[in-house]
C-alpha cells in the first residue's frame, strides 16, 4: 500500500533530519534564539503556508501525520480554535495557535528546513537552491540586520564543511560566519521518493474522512479548507476531481 510506506518513509526521513538539525543547534549557538520563538513569523503572512503548493508530491502525508496528531492529541478546545482560525480566513498557517505551532512534532518538513537549512542540489523545484532566507522575527533580525516585515534571502559562501557530515559553515553578508544544515541529500531523497502520479480520488476521500475525525464537530470545516486550499472539487455525484 503506497500512502502506508509513504507515511512510515516520510516519518522516519522527518526524524532522520531532525537528528541533523540537533547536532547543528549543539554547534551554533545562533540557532537557540529559534527554538525560543517569540513570534511565529515564519507561521504567518502567507511566508510559509502549511498547505504548500502543488509543487510538493507529499501534500497528502503531509496532511495525513497532521490530522493523525490533531486527532490524537487535541482537546476539544483546540479543535475548536483550529476552527476558529479557518472560518477567520486569516493569512496565518491555521494551526499557529497564538505564536506557537500547535502540531509542532508532526509539522511539515517545510516548516522544519526553516531558517537554518540550505540546500545546494541542482534542481529549484522543491527547495530555494543555494538561498538562505533571513528572517525577520524578533529573535534573530538583530543577529542578520534584517528589518521588520523584511525577508531577505542571500547566497552565502561556503568557508567549511564538517568532514562526513553535513553542516556547512557559511559566510553571510554583514555578519560573522554561521553554521548551517546542507539539506541537499535530503531534497535528492525526497524527489526520488516523489510519486510519479496523481493521488486517487480513494487517497483524498481517506484524507477527508480523517479530517472529519479529527476535526471532531469542526470536521466539516477543516474538510471544506482542506477542499478549497488543496484544489479537491467534489464533484455532484461525491467524486472528487483535481
Ligand atoms: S525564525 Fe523566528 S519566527 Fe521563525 S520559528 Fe524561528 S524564532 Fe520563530
Ligand atoms: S504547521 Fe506549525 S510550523 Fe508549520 S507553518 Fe503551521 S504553525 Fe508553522
């Protein structure tokens, strides 16, 4: 069953990049300042929309470990908030409950690339290649001389690389040198994982139907989102079209 290994892939290739990320914060002080997010920048004003785009083949499991989590783990209050922020049709990633993701441990590997990861493959479909994007929150503009509401993205110079490993340590403009993730054996992976086809209209329904059952009495709601910002239409007869 393809959505079965995809999921129990894509958790185990979340993990695996997240070991990495770890041995990075050990080794660049820099990044604390992330891991004590006093903003959510990054969740907000449609920078980093949890939803992604048709260029991302794992759209499905993305969603699929998202609506896993809320369903086991939400009370019924945060359901209801969940609910709240998709009737608000806010620009935010609806699961930015105040300034902290609410589905941290099983957000997206877009949400989790940012913003101390590069990659340096060869192909700009899925990953900004050789950019680094500097971020405006409170934490870390100072550290960049990045202006509020200012995303500045530069290519950095490598100056070093961990031998056998893959954290790089780069030269940015107007700051000292930085340590960061090279994610690009990641983004290879990823693509060579990539399904060649579109999903059926049984893997969305499953999606769908998860969604109801996570979503509780907002089930409803978070179907509609998931319809509307995914591009599913259900069509009179109940199939879905994409
Ligand atoms: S870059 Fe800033 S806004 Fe984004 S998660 Fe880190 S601390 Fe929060
Ligand atoms: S899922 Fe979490 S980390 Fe990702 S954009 Fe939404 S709030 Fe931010």
């Amino acid at each position: 069953m393809q959505l079965l290994d995809n999921l129990n892939w894509l958790k185990d290739f979340k993990e695996r990049f997240d070991k990495d990320v770890s041995l990075l914060l050990k080794k660049e002080p820099l990044w604390e300042k992330c891991r004590n997010c006093p903003d959510g920048y990054c969740c907000g004003h449609d920078i980093y929309p949890v939803t992604m785009s048709y260029l991302n083949p794992f759209r499905l499991e993305e969603w699929w470990l998202m609506l896993e989590y809320v369903k086991d783990n939400f009370t019924e209050g945060q359901k209801k908030q969940l609910v709240r922020n998709i009737l608000s049709k806010r620009p935010d990633c609806i699961f930015l409950f105040g300034n902290r993701c609410s589905v941290h441990p099983a957000r997206a590997w877009a949400c989790r690339v940012h913003p101390y990861t590069i990659s340096f493959h060869p192909s700009p479909d899925y990953f900004p290649v050789g950019k680094l994007a500097l971020p405006s929150c409170p934490s870390l503009a100072p550290a960049f001389g990045v202006k509020r509401d200012e995303m500045l993205v530069q290519s950095p110079g490598v100056l070093s690389r961990e031998e056998g490993g893959r954290l790089v340590q780069v030269k940015l403009k107007k700051r000292k040198p930085v340590w960061l993730l090279d994610a690009s054996n990641y983004v290879k992976e990823f693509e060579s994982r990539a399904p060649s086809e579109e999903r059926t209209a049984a893997e969305w329904e499953a999606l769908l139907d998860l969604a109801g059952k996570a979503g509780s009495k907002g089930g409803i709601a978070l179907q509609l989102y998931l319809e509307q910002m995914q591009g599913l239409k259900r069509q009179p007869d109940g199939s879905i079209r994409f």
